[in-house]
C-alpha cells in the first residue's frame, strides 16, 4: 500500500476521533473561508479527492473535490476556517471496497486504481503547497504537475 493512502487514512481517523466528545467545539480564533480548484497538469483531479490543511496550533482542515474541480474547506464540522499558515496535501479518492453483502454475494475485490495524484503531493513535507488564510474569504487554487 502507497504510504500517501496511510497519511491520508491516519488523517481521517484523527479528524474522526477529533470530532468527539469534548473537542468536538471549534478552535477560539479568528476565521475565514477556503476554497478552490485543484487540477494536474491543468486538468481537474478526479471527483473524491481529498485535500488537506496542516495548522500549526489547531485541528487540520480538508476539503473533497467535487466533479468540476472544486473544493470547499471545513474543519471541526464547520464550512470555515482558523486564520493562519497551512501546509497543504492532496490525496487520491478513497478506492471502493465491496460490502460483506457483496461479498457474501460471490463478489470480488477490485482491481487497485491506479494512483493519479504524484506522490509527492501526499505528504506535507514534501508537496510544496501552502497557503495562509486571512479573515474573510479565501481563494486557493492548486496547481499540480506529473513531473
């Protein structure tokens, strides 16, 4: 397994367990909003794609891209955000696993899909995407490259 898919689960199982019981309020701080587009070498990533904001001091942010491109950014459950530098991650879609139903029914696990966005781009430290979001709203396209 692509260890892009680990950070990206790891994530999401942090920001589940964040989501409960008492700090599940949001952060005290100024706020805004985010949004944008992420494409690859100019073209939309796939709808599902996860994009992720590392804050230094609070919960992370993320946002799943929507058929055209386009994403909108919440953290803790709220469609807004703390102020303030983020280092950025994209991430490919989920793979759908099959059900136990499915399963039971004589189906088979899927071919893996193959990975579109570059791994580099999986890991905070390594994609080179950042972004500081200032109070009001916030326009952050992501511009991605195979290369």
């Amino acid at each position: 397994m692509r260890f892009g898919w680990v950070a990206m689960g790891c994530s999401l199982v942090g920001l589940a367990t964040l989501g409960c019981g008492a700090g599940s309020a949001f952060p005290e701080g100024t706020t805004g909003t985010l949004k944008g587009n992420v494409t690859l070498d100019g073209s939309p990533v796939p709808a599902g794609t996860t994009v992720t904001f590392f804050h230094t001091s609070a919960v992370p942010a993320s946002g799943i891209v929507g058929p055209d491109g386009s994403y909108t950014a919440s953290m803790a459950g709220e469609p807004k955000v703390l102020t303030g530098d983020y280092r950025v991650t994209v991430s490919d879609p989920p793979q759908k696993m099959p059900t136990n139903e499915e399963m039971a029914a004589g189906g088979e696990m899927p071919e893996p899909v193959k990975a579109v966005v570059p791994a580099k781009y999986n890991i905070a430290e390594t994609s080179g995407l950042t972004v500081t979001v200032t109070e009001g709203e916030n326009t952050f396209n992501i511009e991605m490259t195979s290369k």
